[in-house]
C-alpha cells in the first residue's frame, strides 16, 4: 500500500484523527456496510488519518454476529463504545453495567482482533444540576470505565442552557483528571440548531485546554474549512479551523476571541502547511508541538471517511492518488 502523506505538520495534525461513524447521520449505513467500510479503509491510501469505529454498546453482539465474514484476520480493529446513558443518575449507572458487560463479551469473543479502549456517553442532564452529584457521578463512572481499560469522554447534552451544564461538568472533570477522562463536544447535526456556535466552541477549547482535559468532538466536521451548506441552511464548522485552533491555543495560550478568529476564517490559503509546522496569519506552531497539542484535542467522529478527504484533496492539502 502506497500512503497518501502530506507535509509532516499536516500529517501530523490528522494522524488518527478521523472516528469512523457511519451508523449515523446522515449517513445512517446498516451495521454491515458501515463495518465493511471501516475493513476496507484499513488498507487504503488514506488510512493514517483513521481511528476507531464508532457503535453504540448495545449493538456489539450483532456486531460479533458479523465478524467471521468481515473482520479481517491479520488486522486489529479499534472502537470507541457508546453508552445508553438515562435519564438520571440511578438509570445511568445501572446501563452502565450494561454497557460493561456488552464490551466485556465483544472482548472476549474476539481477543487481540479488537481493541475497545474508548467509551463516550452523555451525562442526564438532571445529574449536572449541581456540583457535588455532577462530580460524584462523573468520579464512580470513571472508576468502573478505567478499571475496564477505558478512557471515558462525557458529554452535555446540547441546547439551551448547554454552555450551564457544560461547564459544570469540565469543573468535575477537572477535579478528577489523574483518571482518564475527557470531554466530548457535539459540533453539529443535520438541523441548524445542532450547530453551536463559534463562541461556543471557543470556550470548550479555553476551557479543556484550562482544565487539562482532552477533548473529542462529534458531527458536523465533514469539512476541512468553515463554509455556509445549502443542506443544513447554517454554516459548517471546519476540521481544520478546530484542530488548528486547538492545537494553536495549547502552543501559545490564546484567548477566546483569538480561538474564535481561527474557527471563523472560511479561507483556506490562512492555513499553512510545510514539514516544518503549521501557521495560521502570524501565529505558528513548530510539527515536533503538534504532537503534544494533539493529546489535548484528539479526534472527531464522522460519518463519511471520504468526505474529508476529498475536501482536502480540492484545497490541495492532500494529493490526488
């Protein structure tokens, strides 16, 4: 296999970068085909740039139904677990439970063909009404996950009064960080509403990169850079725009109304890239801090592989092959 390796920074700044999610929209592919897809990309051109399978823990016995016909034997597939959630605190740790023990099966039924290190799941809403039950269940799901072999990224459901319960839950996740937690940031959907806007995803950077706290995002970064969709009728956050944001807020400290200037270029000549580092306007970041920035802002799941990278095909980012 011939690999389609752009500048190091580039390289550097996209490695593993991409969380396959073809379950879900608007993609919405049956478990076969998507699974099928994430095989194939293994062995393509463009596969340094992919990460783990995205599927809900509740699907991972029908998944093991379709191993012996799909899961390569000479490849090891990776997956981030959805959890069930619930609507309080008491439902959310019992599904827990279940969650565990679909991982646990799928593990056990498929050995070293699988690697199941991440889970993701969305906190009730009701939990995150105050500190001290935010931080208490946040900690016990923490333990139960990493004693499990999983990092746990925990979500605030999005819509009003969102930034409210996010910020509750980065102060408990910051008081808990020697365990491996993180925060996961839901950029968009298939609706306008879904989308959060710039000054929002300013602040979850400041905030995971003030808390030393990783960070993960989900949907609506199909696109290497800021553009208006005629589908969504709003304009679509950049893969590009966040990561370069994130990694340029680690490097140099920026404020939010600086992170915000990045994630609102629709340009994509400010993005430069060379084997040397990355630099946007007159802010540059060396490839060799890349790396280390990466740890703090770490992936974001979509539904289509080839999207993105067509994308960055068209803006000369990444070679035709």
């Amino acid at each position: 296999m011939i690999k389609n390796l752009p500048s190091k920074s580039l390289q550097t700044l996209l490695s593993k970068i991409i969380d396959y999610a073809g379950l879900y929209p608007p993609a919405n592919l049956p478990l076969e085909d998507a699974i099928c897809n994430f095989v194939k990309y293994q062995i393509d051109s463009d596969e340094w740039m992919l990460s783990r399978f995205i599927i809900p823990a509740k699907r991972l016995t029908e998944l093991s139904q379709l191993a012996e016909q799909v899961f390569p034997r000479e490849e090891v597939l990776a997956f981030s677990v959805l959890g069930r959630g619930g609507k309080d605190a008491h439902e959310f740790l019992e599904n827990l439970k279940l969650d565990i023990e679909d991982i646990y099966a799928f593990r056990k039924n498929h050995g070293v063909g699988v690697l199941v290190d991440m889970f993701e799941v969305v906190l009730p809403a009701s939990a995150l009404g105050d500190n001290s039950s935010t931080l208490d269940l946040v900690n016990e799901a923490a333990d139960v996950l990493n004693k499990n072999g999983l990092i746990v990224f925990f979500e605030a459901s999005y819509g009003e009064g969102w930034q409210v319960r996010a910020e509750k839950l980065i102060r408990s996740l910051r008081k808990i960080k020697d365990k491996h937690v993180g925060f996961k940031l839901r950029t968009g959907g298939v609706t306008a509403d879904a989308f959060p806007s710039t000054e929002q995803v300013a602040w979850a950077i400041a905030s995971t990169r003030d808390a030393g706290i990783p960070m993960k995002c989900t949907a609506g970064l199909h696109h290497p850079v800021r553009h208006y969709n005629e589908n969504v009728q709003t304009k679509m956050h950049g893969f590009i725009n966040v990561f370069g944001a994130g990694v340029l807020a680690v490097a140099h400290k920026l404020s939010q109304e600086q992170i915000k200037s990045i994630l609102e270029d629709e340009n994509p000549a400010s993005f430069v890239f060379n084997n040397n580092g990355f630099a946007w306007k007159n802010l540059r970041v060396a490839t060799s801090k890349i790396l280390h920035a990466r740890h703090q802002i770490v992936s974001f799941g979509s539904c289509s592989f080839d999207e993105p990278r067509e994308d960055l095909q068209k803006i000369g980012l990444l070679k035709h092959l």
